[in-house]
C-alpha cells in the first residue's frame, strides 16, 4: 500500500476498489469491464496531459455533491474519503454500487489543483459505478455539482490504465497550476487469486461552471 503525503495522493492505494467476486461467479471473458485503448491516452514521451479545450479560472472552494459523466451514463452521489488507519485512501461502501467519493482532505473538484474522485468498477452483486469508466473518450464532458450552487464542468485530455506494479504517482496525483480532475477505478487484466492488477485513469481539467 502506498501512502499519502500533505494534501495530494501520491500514489493508489485503491485495491479497496476492485471487488471481482462478480466476474468469479458470472466469467471474466464476457463480463469485463471496458479498458481504454492507446488512442485514448497520453502518447509515448507525453508526461502529463495538456489542455485539448480552453482552460478556465480555478472556482472558489466547496466541497462537490454529485458527478456526472454522461457519455457512459454515470449520475452519481459524492462522498467525503478519508484515510485509513495505514494511510491509504478509504473507499466508499461496496454496498452502495451508485456512489462515488472525493478525497476530502485534498483539492476539491474546480478548485486550483488536482482533484481525486475514485469508486468501485464493481461489487459482489454486479457494476458498480465506474464499471465503464475505461470507455469514456478524449473530449468527453465530466460535470461535478457542488455545495456553493455551481456546476464545475471538466473536459477529459486523456483515459489510461495502468498496472498496480508501475502506477505513475507523481503523473496522477502530483501538484497542478491548473484545476484538474482524475476519476479512478480498478482495471486492467482480472486474476482470480489477485483481482483486477491495475488502475483506470481519467484526465481532466476545468473549461467551465454555470449554476444549478
């Protein structure tokens, strides 16, 4: 597990996430989730994604309440994640499949910085709410409700999944001069004994707001 430093991860600790006991009961081969192609990432020598939509002023802070990412039809609660008693990242309820959470002690989604929003790709009874998560496209709109009546609206630069073994920590989770946004679930190849060995990453930064 790695762990958290001041208010940014620096590293995913989300095998919380990555339930599997579903596709051990229903087969991997027709029920894996989708994972994202190279054409949807950041290309060879790219380090971190640039902006492929006009970036706008960062928002002042408020905690979010609800994401969307509509072209894979996520509408979904936000929850407050804090850290476990190692340092990882806590997860939201397995249970509640529709649910998603923010690193609460971090940057909040629209905020100057880097965001994280992570959620289940599944649980013991089947999707959970990221499950198509690796289809989402370059281009793609997410929208994140928040508390203060606005609506912070982010444009995705790149989708890429990663092993656990070679997860780029500073890539995801380090400083932004921007407001940028990563949305997180487990992914890659599925082991029966392991679960799912890697991560799903969305890229995105904020290229507008408007109100509720």
């Amino acid at each position: 597990m790695r762990r958290f430093v001041d208010v940014f991860l620096t590293g995913v600790t989300v095998v919380a996430l990555c339930c599997g006991a579903w596709l051990v009961r229903s087969g991997t081969a027709s029920h894996a989730p989708p994972q994202p192609s190279a054409a949807q990432g950041l290309g060879r020598g790219q380090g971190r994604p640039g902006p492929e939509a006009p970036v706008v002023a960062a928002l002042a802070p408020s905690p979010p309440e609800r994401i969307r990412i509509p072209s894979i039809r996520v509408d979904a609660p936000l929850t407050g994640l804090g850290l476990t008693p190692d340092g990882s990242l806590d997860a939201p309820p397995a249970e509640q499949e529709n649910l998603a959470g923010w690193y609460a002690a971090g940057t909040g989604p629209g905020e100057r910085g880097t965001a994280i929003v992570a959620g289940h790709v599944d649980n013991a009874d089947g999707p959970a709410v990221f499950y198509d998560l690796g289809a989402v496209r370059r281009g793609a709109t997410i929208e994140v409700d928040r508390r203060d009546g606005g609506t912070a609206v982010f444009t995705v630069a790149a989708v890429e999944a990663y092993a656990a073994r070679d997860f780029p920590d500073e890539k995801v989770y380090g400083t932004a001069a921007r407001p940028e946004l990563r949305v997180i679930t487990c992914g890659g190849p599925y082991s029966r004994s392991t679960g799912y060995e890697g991560n799903v990453v969305v890229f995105a930064h904020l290229t507008g707001s408007r109100p509720r």
